[in-house]
C-alpha cells in the first residue's frame, strides 16, 4: 500500500498543483484586481509556452470572473488551471489531445455560465453575449490548430483556411447558443447541448489541419454526439 501510494505520489506534478491550489485559493479570498494580477504571476512564470496556451488562459480568466464563488468552483478552476500548467509546462504526453479536453472543458463551464445569466430567453444584451462566448469559443479553437507546429500545420499554407473554419465555427457557435435560448429546459441541458456541438467542431476542424481527418472518425464522432443528443433531449425536462 506504501508502495502504491508513493508511486501515485510521485505522478503527481507538486509545483504545478501548488499554483493550481494558490490561483483558486486567491479566486475564493482575494479581490479581483489581486487575484488577477497572482493568476498572470502563476502563469506566466516562467514564460515558456506562454504564448501557444494563451487563449485557454484568458478563457479560464474568463470564466472565473463571471462565476459567483461558491466551493464546487473553486476546485473546479483548480483542476482547470492545473491541467493548463501541466499542458504548458510539457508534462503531458498527448498535448494535442490534452489541449481539445481543456478546450472542450472550459467551453462548457464558458456556455454553463452564459445560459446561468440569460435563462430568461432572447434579449440585446443575451445577443450581444452570445457573441462575446462564440469569439472565446473561437479563441480556443484557433489556439488548439495553432499550438500544434510542424509538418502538420504550415502557417503560411494554411493561414486562411483556419481563419476561415474558425469564423465558420464561430457563427455555428452563436447561432447554436442563440437557439438554445429558445429552449424550454434547465440552462444545465442547454449547457450540455451547446457543449456537444462544440465537441464536435473541436474534434473535427483541428483533425482537418493536422491531415487526420477521416470518413470513419468523421462517423464515429458524429455518432457518438448524435447518439449523446439524443439522450440529453430524452432526460431534459421540458417547460412546455
């Protein structure tokens, strides 16, 4: 048993979670221009890598800003914030694969807290926020194409049709948000449901760029959301 847990212990990535635990810990006692300034102290020291994860960073930001402070998320932006320090400090193996599950996490803590604010239905001000989530959005889908260089991705070669996918992606992304609204269920299923197809974007368009796009992934994939829609609309329960 000593055996077992002094080699979890040794897994355990202590500086990075020591930061982690220090960025919630100042989200939970601090005001918010100090927490501000210790989380860019926490990430940005040491600078390394900085600027490929900067998205998923400022989205984290993002959210941790917009969320009332209550326990459960003060773990949650602790494991969000650890994992994003192992992913930039190189202590993940797959940081391709490590940066779509932070992606997709963060989406749906990011369309979790939009949904809070605007259950009410469609207004300006939900618009205009929808928006704001469908450029965050777009900010981690771009930030996981690009992050990943080498013979996958040419910048010069592929520069515009990134851009393009992304702001295709970006308006799928607000017209998704936009229908949710409409949506007569709990903003949890209409989180869960903007989530999915955001999963799926983030699955597929970087699969494109990094010339792994398949007809069976593509398949597999859409099958496993379709087949995930399918069981959130069934248990949602509808206001009608």
């Amino acid at each position: 048993m000593a055996a077992k847990l002094t080699s979890i212990s040794r897994q355990i990535h202590w500086s990075s979670l020591i930061k982690a635990v220090v960025f919630a810990a100042a989200w939970w006692y601090l005001p918010t221009w100090l927490f501000l300034a210790l989380a860019c102290i926490i990430y940005f020291v040491p600078p390394f890598e900085a600027r490929n994860n900067l998205p998923a960073f400022l989205v984290l930001l993002g959210i941790s800003l917009a969320t009332a402070r209550a326990a459960v998320m003060a773990a949650v932006l602790a494991v969000l914030c650890y994992y994003l320090l192992l992913i930039k400090d190189f202590l993940v193996v797959d940081r391709k694969l490590a940066r779509t599950v932070l992606a997709m996490a963060l989406s749906f803590f990011l369309f979790r807290e939009f949904f809070l604010s605007w259950y009410a239905g469609l207004s300006a001000g939900a618009l205009a926020w929808a928006w704001v989530m469908a450029i965050a959005f777009g900010m981690l889908l771009n930030g996981v194409i690009v992050a990943r260089r080498g013979k996958e991705v040419s910048d010069e070669h592929d520069r515009d049709p990134r851009r393009v996918a992304v702001l295709a992606s970006m308006l799928v992304m607000f017209e998704i948000l936009v229908a949710c609204l409409f949506l007569p269920v709990d903003f949890i299923y209409q989180s869960i449901i903007a989530f999915l197809v955001a999963a799926l974007i983030l699955d597929l368009v970087p699969a494109y760029f990094f010339h792994e796009l398949e007809p069976r992934r593509i398949r597999v994939t859409a099958m496993t959301v379709g087949t995930l829609f399918v069981i959130v609309l069934a248990a949602a329960k509808w206001g009608i």
